[in-house]
C-alpha cells in the first residue's frame, strides 16, 4: 500500500510544458484485504477537499474496504492524496455513527424512530410559521453535501417556507472566491482548468498552502517543476509552506497586508509596461480606476508594507509581467484574511491586463476548499439564488417562479440573503427562532466560539443537527437526524475546476440513517409544501430525478448542465460544465472569446463598492452597460487591524495535510490521528527566543475572546505571527469512544475544551463577500509549563520545526 503519511506527494512523474499528465494509480484495501478479495468497485470521487479526486470504492461483504483512483479521469490520472486513501472509508465506517434520530427529553438526548423526530420539527416548524412567518427559519447547511440535496433544500426553503436565512459554512470557506468572480467577470464559475497547470510558465499562489491542502494537484505541479520546462513559481504566505520551499520568490508577507503587495504588483505590471492593451481596450471597463488605489504602492513602499524585499517585488511582477502564460490560485490566506475580496480581485485584474484568461496556460483559479462548494453556490444554497441567478434582477426571480410553478412574491427577493454570521446574529437576538445545521460543525468551526455556543445554548432557539455524528454542535441540538455518509448515497458534485463526478451508493447506511435529501424531501412532503396549481412542490423519486429536475434550472445560465446526465458520468472521466447543445462534451476554459457575463440580464450581481460593500443599484448598472466586458475593481489599502501592547503578537489559522476540519472522519481514520494527534501551535525563533520558549513546552494563547492552551512547535512562521491549527474540537475522535451512540449528551457536557482555534477568532468580515478573518487575530502568549511529551506537530509539512535552528 502506498505511503501518503511520510511520503505525502508519492513519487514523481515528471512531463513536459503541454504534455499530458501521466497515470499513477493509488490504491488502499483495509488490512488483509486483496484485491482479488473485492467484490465490487463502486464509482465515486473523494469529499475530503475540492480537488475531487476521481475513485472507485471497493467493496467486500457490504463494506467499504478501500478506494483506488481512477486513471481514466482528468483531475487525478488516478493519484490521491493522505485524506482521499485513507479517511475517505475509513472516516465514515467508524463505531459511533449516529444510527437513529435522537430527541431532547428533559435535557437529555434519547434516541427515537423518525415518525417522532420530524414530527417534532414539522410541529415546531408550523407554530413558528403561523405565529412569526418564514423569518423564523434558519438554515445553515455545507459545501460537502451532493448538488442534488442543496437543490432540494433550495427550493424547499425558497419556494416552500420563503425565508431569506439559509447560507452554507461556504461563507467561511470561498464566499469571496465567488464574489470576486462576480466582481470581475460577472458571475461565478471559474475561468480556467487544471489543464492550464500542463500549459503554463508561471504558477502564482495567493495564501494557498496547495502542498497540504489540494495535496494531489501539487503532485502535478511538483511534476512540472521537477520536468523539462519548470515553470516558475511564485509564493505570497507568511509561512515557509511546501510551496514556498520549492517557490523560486517567497513573499512572506506580514498578515493582513496581501491588498498592499496586489496593488505594488499591478503598479509594476503597468509601470514596465507589460499591460496588454488590445484585450484591456476591448473586453474590459474601469483600468482608470486602478491608478488611484495603486499610485503610492512602489516596490519599496510595499516592501515596508508587507515586510518583504522590494526586489521580490519587482521579481515577482516582472515573472508575471513575461511569462507568456501565468496561472494563478488564490486561497485562504487571501480570502481569511484583511480586505479579501479587494484582494482576490487584484488577482483577476492582472489576468486581465495581461490578457490572460481563456487561453490555455492562461487562468485564474479562485479556489475552492469544500468538495461541493461550488454546489452549494450553484444551486442556492449559499446566500445565491440557483443557477447563479441575481436576486436583485426580477427577471431572474421570474424564471424561478415559472420553473418551481410558484408565486414569485414567495422567493425571497428584497434585498441580500442573510449571510451567515448574520443568521447566527438573528438566532442570537430571538427572531430566528428554528436553526437547522446540516452537514457543518459550527461550535468548532465558526469564529468566537463562546459566543456561538451561547447562541446554540439559548432555551428558546429550537436547534436540528443533521450530520454522522454526535458533533459538539449535535449536543446542543434539540433534534439529532442521522445522515448517510458518502459511499451510502448517490449524487454529484462539482470540482473547483468546474469538473462534474457522480458518486454512486456503494453500501447501506448503517442502522436507520438517511440520506440528506431523504431527509429534506421528507420534510417538505410533511410540510405539504404545494404549487401554485396544487401539486407537491418537491416530490421526486430521489437523485436522479433531483438531477434532471437541477438540469433545467441549469438551462441557459453559466452552470448550464442540461447536456449533462447520470448515465454521461459512468465509466469514463468526470466532464467540466457547460454541458449543453454548443459543448456536449463540456467545456475546459471559459471567456475563450473575452466576453464575460456582465449583461445586465445575465449578470449575476449588479455588484458592490469593494471598499464600502455598498450594492451598486440595477438602474446604475444598467447605465453603466459593461456589454460583456470584465471590470476592473479593488479598494484603496486599509491595512489589518491593529495588535496592542495586551495582544501583541497576530495569530493565524489554517489546515494541516493530515486532517480536514473538525476532524470529524480524519480524527477516526488511524494513520491520519497518530500522524497529527493533538494540537499545536507555531511560533517563530526569535519570538520563542523573547517568550523564553522551547519546543513543546506549554503555552497559554490569549485573545480578547478566550483562550487555548496547547504545546509549542519552534517553527518556520514570520516573526510577530502565530500559526495554530483549527482543527481540533472537543473531541477526540480518534483515540476514545464517547460510548455508544452519545445518547444521553447534555446541553451542559458540549464543547468547553480549550483547544479549538476558535476559541481565540473575532467575529470581523469582508464588506462584501462576508468571509471571516480567520487569519488574523491579535494574541497573547505566555509560557505555563515544561515540555512534556513528543510534539504533537507533524514535520513533514510547514509545521516542521525551524531550519534555522530551533529554541531548544
Ligand atoms: N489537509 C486539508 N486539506 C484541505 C482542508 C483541510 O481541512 N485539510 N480543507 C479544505 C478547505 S474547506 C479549504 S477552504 C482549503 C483551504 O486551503 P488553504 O487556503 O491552502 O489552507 P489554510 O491553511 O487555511 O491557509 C493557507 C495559508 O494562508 C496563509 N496565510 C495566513 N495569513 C495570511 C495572509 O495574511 N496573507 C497570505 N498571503 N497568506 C496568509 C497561512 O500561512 C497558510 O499557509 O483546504 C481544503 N483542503
Ligand atoms: N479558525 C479557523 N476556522 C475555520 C477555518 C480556518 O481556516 N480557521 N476555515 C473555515 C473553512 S474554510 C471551512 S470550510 C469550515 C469547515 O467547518 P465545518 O463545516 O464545521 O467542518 P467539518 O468538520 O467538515 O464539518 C462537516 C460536518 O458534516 C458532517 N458530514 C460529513 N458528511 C456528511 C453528509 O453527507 N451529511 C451530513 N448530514 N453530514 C455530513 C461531518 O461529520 C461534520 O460534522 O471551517 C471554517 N473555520
Ligand atoms: S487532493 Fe483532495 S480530493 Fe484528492 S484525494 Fe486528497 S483530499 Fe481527496
Ligand atoms: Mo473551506
């Protein structure tokens, strides 16, 4: 079996600039399993990060007994990476899987059938209708669950309930890699492929740490860079990642300062010249904008900015302003962190003003992080209406209404649907009444956790948890539903590359679980949700038909999928939407021609000051007739909040390649524990040297939230910057068993470790995409213990211990 603990990337297979990425199949059987053994393989593709990685379940005796990647498809040519061979089967396939619905009885969790647990929500869901309205309904649901079941859940709370609360976690996650999109082009939907990675001469990450968290799509960078034609890279993060080890400039910026080191980029790139001025004058609107935020922001007056050298910035500039065909990712660093979707715009303006898009070798890659993310913002279920339509536009809210046979006045349309922080805000001041979670683990993930668990804590807030397992979040829930997992379920998603997999049913859920749109079809059949002509608004048989009836929703929009079908999606390689009459075999580039979806009647957003988060009003943008052309749009420099001498140090959170999230399937998957069991947190040699700080010793973080208490790895951070992992809740997943299926949880026993980042997160967001910064905290450290124990840190990632020598 393959080693993706020590040897996370595998071994290289270098290729060419145009070459065709090789094959190199992956492949994991549970101990004393062999292939000869397997019953049958089951086509699916990995939930475990938004690459989607292509792969077949083997299954023995009606199990998951291990996964293999799929040669034949065009994200992987069959790799996976640590989380997709181990965690992926092993994750769900664990002993404390909720098997039945469980109720809050006097207090306490008890288990029951499902007759009682939707009933309880239905006669709940009824009172609060007649007596408050829709407003009292708040759905915060994923970017993990299928295209199907947001679809479904789109449409039961739009057209069904018409409550404006429903939003994914993807607002913590790419929220601003859609409204940058939107900012830019006009629309979501990303203009390039992974194929542009084969092409291209530079690669640029923006706050993408793609080394551990799209591990495979590394491995086909890594393999460029190890081939005949190495591209160039170029890597803007405060840490010395992977990436930036192989970069050939590191901008390791202060936190919180990407939109200072944008605007010297782009200041370059037009000072020398290097602006393609045939495509900025035909396809695109505004460059005069550009020079006011910009002016001031010289090399040198970037590098006292950021922190980095003015001739890195230079560098960095000229390698994008001569390479012949750039790719670039942007990702957390820039949408966590201050100024976001100014920042992320940045990106996309110096793709248009090197004409770079379209082309192959040519693209900008607004990432996404969930494996269905782009689901959710596709079919509505993230703060959007589906099909990437503008609620803003009735014409868009008309189609709607037609296509579900419902009134529009129904759809929620007057004004933005609540973000969610700001459905959080509502439970907290008494109006939303019902919060149904779905497939996210909010009293882990969301920022400034004592306040969330208060919210969650309220007597009078009605809480359904939907999820595998008895999350922290589940403990505070009134009403727990247990979900079939992946592998137990049938629907598609959609890659960040706009790559379409269907992931078929492999096994049975265990004991009485259910799949997610099971459970919403249930819910809107007992809601008797009907049509304007009296037909059940939501009835379909299941999947599939939820796909065909997506399909339609699809036609004509950015996201057409209407050539797509199950039975297209079997047997070969997942296929990139459009999908329709003009690309039957899909569609790898978008704005081939420079022209963008900005149209008035097509676009979907009228857009926002970047500065301000202001909306730009229809009759405004309507005069302003983009006609197909891309804007050019940022903000003026703020800079990050500032520390103070309490809390003086800034601390930043992210992800390891060894676990996802709250560790819900990671934490459960051996390999995967034992390889990052316990939290950490990084600090740079000189700040341990002042703090008096020595590996693994103890240290209490303070922020003006809470605090963690957490081992201490000398590592490769910026001075000033801590670095802490956001993945450990209170449960340890890995090592105990809660007992049984937790029935009896408390409100009382939920989450109160001190080891969540969160614990330490403010509640700040951008203006416009609502993306918290999680990436810029201000804190205190101080040492409480000796070192006791190994370090809890892996050293086979940029958690590995400082080359310069350590503390100790
Ligand atoms: N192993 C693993 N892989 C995952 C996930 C996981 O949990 N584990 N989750 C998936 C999901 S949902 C997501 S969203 C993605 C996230 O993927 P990434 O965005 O790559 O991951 P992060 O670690 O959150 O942040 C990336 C980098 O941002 C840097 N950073 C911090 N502050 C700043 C700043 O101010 N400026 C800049 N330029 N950089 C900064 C950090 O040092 C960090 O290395 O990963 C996906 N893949
Ligand atoms: N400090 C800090 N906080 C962060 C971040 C950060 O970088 N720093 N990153 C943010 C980002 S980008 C993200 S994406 C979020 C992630 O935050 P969460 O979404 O809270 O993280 P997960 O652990 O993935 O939670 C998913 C839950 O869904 C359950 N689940 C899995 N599959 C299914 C299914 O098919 N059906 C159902 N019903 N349940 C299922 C899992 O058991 C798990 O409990 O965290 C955000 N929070
Ligand atoms: S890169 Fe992402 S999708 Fe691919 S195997 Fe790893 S976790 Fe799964
Ligand atoms: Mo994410």
């Amino acid at each position: 079996m393959p080693d993706r603990i020590s040897d996370i990337w595998g071994p290289r297979t270098p290729y060419p600039r145009g070459g065709q990425w090789p094959v190199r199949v992956d492949q994991a059987l549970a101990d004393g399993v062999h292939e000869e053994d397997v019953d049958r393989w089951v086509q699916s593709a990995c939930v475990l990060c938004s690459n989607g990685c292509a792969l077949d379940i083997a299954v023995k005796d009606g199990a998951m007994v291990g996964v293999r990647g799929r040669a034949q498809d065009v994200v992987n040519r069959g790799r996976l990476g640590p989380k997709g061979l181990h965690a992926s089967w092993q994750g769900v396939a664990h002993r404390d899987r909720l098997t039945r619905p469980l109720v809050r009885e006097n207090g306490r969790l008890v288990e029951c059938d499902w007759d009682t647990a939707m009933e309880r929500i239905v006669s709940r869901s009824r009172s609060l209708l007649a007596d408050k309205g829709p407003g009292s309904h708040g759905f915060y649901t994923s970017g993990q669950l299928f295209l199907e079941e947001y679809y479904a859940l789109g449409i039961l709370t739009k057209a069904g309930l018409g409550t404006p609360h429903v939003d994914g976690n993807t607002r913590l996650c790419t929220a601003t890699a859609a409204t940058a999109m939107k900012e830019s082009f006009g629309s979501d939907g990303q203009p390039g492929c992974y194929r542009d990675v084969d092409e291209c001469d530079a690669l640029f990450l923006y706050g993408h740490n793609m080394a551990e968290t799209q591990t495979v799509l590394w491995s086909r960078v890594l393999d460029r860079l190890e081939g005949p034609d190495r591209p160039k890279l170029v890597c803007v993060d405060p840490r010395v990642t992977e990436v930036a080890r192989w970069a050939d400039v590191h901008l390791a910026v202060r936190p919180g300062t990407n939109l200072a080191l944008m605007h010297g980029l782009v200041r370059e790139v037009v000072a020398q010249g290097w602006v393609d001025q045939e495509y900025v004058a035909a396809h695109t609107l505004h460059i005069g904008d550009l020079a006011q935020h910009m002016d001031r922001w010289t090399p040198e007056a970037v590098a006292r900015e950021c922190g980095v050298s003015a001739q890195d910035v230079r560098e960095a500039a000229r390698i994008f302003g001569t390479s012949p065909r750039v790719v670039s990712t942007v990702l957390q660093g820039f949408y966590q962190s201050a100024q976001a979707t100014a920042s992320a715009c940045q990106v996309n303006n110096l793709h248009l003003l090197r004409g770079m898009l379209g082309r192959p070798g040519c693209a900008v890659l607004q990432m996404n992080g969930q494996p269905t993310a782009q689901n959710a913002r596709e079919a509505g279920a993230n703060g959007d209406l589906p099909g990437f339509r503008n609620w803003a536009n009735a014409e868009h809210v008309a189609q709607l209404a037609a296509l579900w046979d419902v009134d529009p006045a129904r759809i929620p349309h007057d004004g933005p649907p609540t973000h969610a922080l700001q459905i959080f805000e509502e439970a907290e001041r008494g109006s939303v009444e019902l919060l149904w979670i779905a497939a996210t683990n909010p009293a882990v993930s969301l920022p400034q956790l004592p306040r969330i668990r208060d919210i969650l804590a309220a007597e009078d807030l009605f809480v359904v948890v939907q999820d595998l397992y008895l999350t922290e979040t589940a403990r505070y829930a009134d009403v727990v539903l247990p979900a079939a997992a992946w592998g137990e379920k049938t629907g598609t998603f959609t890659n960040a590359d706009r790559t379409v997999h269907l992931s078929e049913q492999a096994v049975a859920p265990p004991g009485q679980a259910r799949s997610d749109l099971d459970i919403f079809l249930d819910y809107a059949r007992r809601m008797g949700f009907r049509t304007r002509s009296g037909e059940p608004l939501l009835d379909w048989s299941g999947p599939e038909e939820g796909f065909d009836a997506w399909r339609e929703c699809s036609r004509g929009r950015p996201c057409d999928y209407t050539g797509l079908s199950y039975e297209m999606l079997r047997g070969g390689s997942g296929v990139q939407w459009p999908v329709n009459a003009e690309h039957p075999e899909g569609t790898p580039r978008l704005y081939t021609d420079g022209r963008f979806p900005t149209r008035a009647h097509e676009a979907e957003s009228y857009g926002h000051d970047l500065h301000t988060g202001e909306s730009m009003a229809e009759e405004a943008y309507r005069v302003m007739a983009p006609e197909g052309r891309a804007q050019f749009k940022t903000a003026p420099y703020e800079g990050p909040s500032t520390v103070s001498t309490e809390h003086p140090l800034r601390l930043a959170t992210g992800r390891t390649a060894y676990h996802f999230h709250t560790r819900t399937k990671t934490g459960r998957t051996p390999v995967l524990d034992a390889a990052a069991p316990e939290m950490w947190v990084e600090l740079s040699v000189p700040d341990c040297e002042r703090l008096g700080l020595r590996e693994v010793d103890v240290v209490r973080v303070d922020s003006e939230h809470g605090h963690v208490t957490a081992p201490v790895r000398v590592g490769d951070v910026r001075e000033g910057t801590v670095f802490a992992p956001f993945h450990y809740g209170s449960g340890r997943h890995g090592t105990t068993s809660p007992g049984g299926p937790g029935a009896s949880a408390h409100r009382s026993d939920a989450s109160r470790g001190h080891r969540a980042a969160n614990e330490l997160t403010h509640t700040e967001l951008d203006p416009v995409s609502h993306q918290p910064v999680f990436k810029n905290t201000p804190v205190r450290v101080t040492r409480v213990a000796d070192a006791t124990g190994p370090a809890p840190a892996p050293a086979t990632t940029a958690s590995r211990p400082a080359r310069a020598g350590t503390g100790t």
